[in-house]
C-alpha cells in the first residue's frame, strides 16, 4: 500500500511488543479500525501500520510496528527495534508465563532502541477478569521497579482503554519534546529500507 502522504509536524516510531498470542495485533487492529477483528493470524517477523493524530495542534503520524511474540523470531523483530521513541509492553492477564516475560521485553526495547524509550505496560484481556491471574500488586511492583511510563489495562474485545492508552504515549513523546529530552534530529522518518531482514514488513495506513 502507498505511504501516507499526509504533512505532518512529527513522527513517532512506536513498537509493541510481548509474549505471543497476548493480543498485540488485535489490540492494533482496534485502535486502527474501531472494532475488534475477526481473525487474526500469527505476526511473522513485523507488520507495520500508520496513523495520523494531534496533540497540542501538531500533526503527528505514528509508526506503528506490531512484532512477533515468538522466540523463533525474536532476533528478527528486534531489528526493527532501532529508532522508535516509545514501547507498548503487553502481557495477558490471564497468562502468568507472558506476564514473567515482562523484565526481558523491558529490556530488549532499552537495549534494542533506546535507553530512554517511554514505555507503556499493558495488561491485556481484561474482558477475561473471572479468568484473572495476574494481580494488581505484582503489576505496580513491576511498574516501580522497571520505570515504566504508564499502565493501562485494555480489551482488544471491547475496545476499553485502547485509545486512551496510543494517546497517552503520545502526549508523553510530545512532552518529552516540549523538555528538550527527544532532539528534533530522532523524528526522522524510519524507512523499511533502512532494515535489514529477510521478512518483510506489512503496511497499513490509517488517518482516522
């Protein structure tokens, strides 16, 4: 599909990143569509989608690169890694292992992007709540220990704080901007071309 063309003030490369089977694209798929899918296969390697916002009465477009959760292609979806400005962590609230994953997802996008990357920590599947394991406490213990930005819990069935929580992570980029802690020079646009992989990234556009 053709590139957005549309102008823009800044750009936001953004991954999201997790466990597989944790809901990642299906989380995506809502916020760039509206509505949760209807079938969602397996993420090989990294699909790549855009959408156009603002904050603050900027244009901001945002790269929106969903990876694989898998280990087999853990080495491939951190190439993609380099140059994105935010992470949005997903774990499934019903499954522990994901949830134990966490740190090492942490890690990889400090290690793999940047030291200072705003990272947001989502636990998903709150629909399943009868079906809960992870606690509010073990959560917050995370988010103080590891730094995370924020923590949203989401439902890529109902759609509950899905949007919130893109918007968030943007405004907290626009701020860190505003601070001069992200230098005008890392808003540059990330080509698909500038990364070296033997899977291809899958583009979708969104100016909703």
């Amino acid at each position: 599909m053709e590139m957005d063309k549309e102008p823009y003030d800044f750009i936001f490369k953004i991954i999201i990143i997790g466990n597989g089977s944790c809901g990642k694209t299906s989380i995506l798929y809502h916020y760039l569509n509206g509505k949760q899918p209807k079938n969602v296969a397996q993420t090989v390697g990294v699909e790549f989608s855009s959408k156009m916002i603002s904050i603050k009465g900027k244009s901001i477009k945002l790269q929106l690169w969903d990876t694989a959760g898998q280990e087999r292609y853990r080495s491939i979806a951190r190439t993609y890694y380099r140059g994105a400005l935010g992470a949005i962590c997903l774990f499934d609230l019903t499954n522990t292992e994901s949830f134990q994953n966490m740190p090492q997802w942490i890690k990889d996008a400090r290690d793999f992007a940047r030291p200072d990357i705003c990272i947001i920590a989502c636990g998903n599947k709150i629909d399943l709540i009868e079906q809960r394991k992870i606690t509010e406490s073990q959560v917050q213990k995370l988010v103080k220990d590891y730094t995370i930005d924020s923590y949203f819990q989401t439902s890529a069935v109902t759609g509950e704080q899905i949007e919130n929580m893109f918007q968030t992570l943007s405004e907290k980029l626009v701020q860190k901007i505003d601070n001069g802690q992200i230098e005008k020079t890392d808003l540059k646009p990330i080509l698909l071309a500038t990364h070296s992989s033997k899977e291809e990234a899958k583009e979708q556009t969104c100016s909703c």
